[in-house]
C-alpha cells in the first residue's frame, strides 16, 4: 500500500510538470520563475532516486516495481527541462531588457 500511494504522490507531481514546462516555453520569460525552487525539487528528485537505487528491499523486488523509479526520472527530466527553460528565459528576458 504504501509503494501505491507513493507512486499516487509522484504521478500527481509528474501530471503538472509538461503543463509547467509549456507554459515556460511559451511565456520565453523568467519573471515569475523561482531558480531555488527548481533547484529544490530537482535535488528531491535526486535524493529519491538514490534512495530508490540504495533500498536493498526495493531493488530486490526492481522486476515488480520499476515503475516507481521510472517516475521518479520521468519527473526529474520534466524539471531538468524546466531548468534549461528558466535559463533560456532569463537569457531572452537580458536581451529585451538591453533593447
């Protein structure tokens, strides 16, 4: 029950990242964008990964439960381009503040 209502939490996350990451790609701004928070999350992405990747009891039962780490990673992707997508905006946003 419990590897269920993480997967329950992480989906939930995951289900708002593409919308997320379109608005940022659309918007080609970083007003309104926090780097910390991003960076905050991706780091939590990274550290429950890793304790993924170090549970002896997880990786015994991988076979059964890869879907859980699957995503994980599929989410730090999705931040990770938001990431990129901060830094592109911020970029653009130096451009026009120059023009």
């Amino acid at each position: 029950m419990a590897e269920l209502l993480e997967v329950v939490m992480i989906v939930s996350f995951g289900a708002s990242w593409p919308m997320n990451v379109i608005k940022s790609f659309r918007s080609r701004t970083a007003k309104g964008k926090s780097l910390a928070f991003l960076l905050l999350i991706f780091f939590g992405y990274i550290a429950g990964i890793t304790s993924k990747l170090i549970n002896q009891n997880y990786m015994a039962q991988f076979g059964e439960k890869w879907y859980v780490l699957f995503f994980y990673v599929l989410n730090l992707i999705m931040v990770g381009a938001d990431l990129i997508l901060y830094f592109r905006n911020r970029n653009i946003d130096k451009r026009e503040a120059q023009i």
